[in-house]
C-alpha cells in the first residue's frame, strides 16, 4: 500500500484529470482502482480508530466523573494501567 500522502496526491490529480485538466495525463485504470481500495482500507482503519477512541474516552469520563472526588490523581491511572492489561 502507498503512503497516505501519496494516496492523496494522486486522487487530487486523478479527480483533477477527470474534471477537464489538460496537463494531466489520464493514469492506467489499475493505478486507479489501486489507489482507491488503498484509500478504502486508510478510511476503515481511521473509522476503528475513531471508534476506539471514542470508546476509551467514554469510559475514562466516566472513570473521573464517579471517582474524581474520592481519588487522587495517581489512583485513577493506576486503575487505567491495570484496566489496559
């Protein structure tokens, strides 16, 4: 798989082509199909991340939101060290 970046790169310059610029040259149809699955797999991993994160802030929220009062500060990430194993 490409680099992100170039991935990027070249669907700017693909969708450029396609929309009429002439000092671009149409690129092979596999290069195209490429470039997309590459950037469908990007956009997955991105959307679990996402939802990862989502996830983990939550439950950190909620973490410091019900115990905040009572803990201190070096209890709480104890906890989430211990809940990450």
């Amino acid at each position: 798989m490409s680099t992100p970046t170039k991935i990027i790169k070249f669907l700017q310059n693909y969708n450029a082509w396609r929309r009429g610029d002439e000092t671009l040259e149409m690129p092979h149809p596999a290069e195209i199909g490429k470039n997309i699955q590459d950037a469908v797999v990007l956009l997955r991993k991105n959307a679990e991340l996402e939802a990862a994160l989502a996830a983990e802030r939550a439950r950190l929220d909620h973490v410091l939101k019900s115990d905040w009062p009572f803990r201190n500060r070096d209890e709480i990430d104890k906890d989430i060290k211990e809940d990450a194993k």
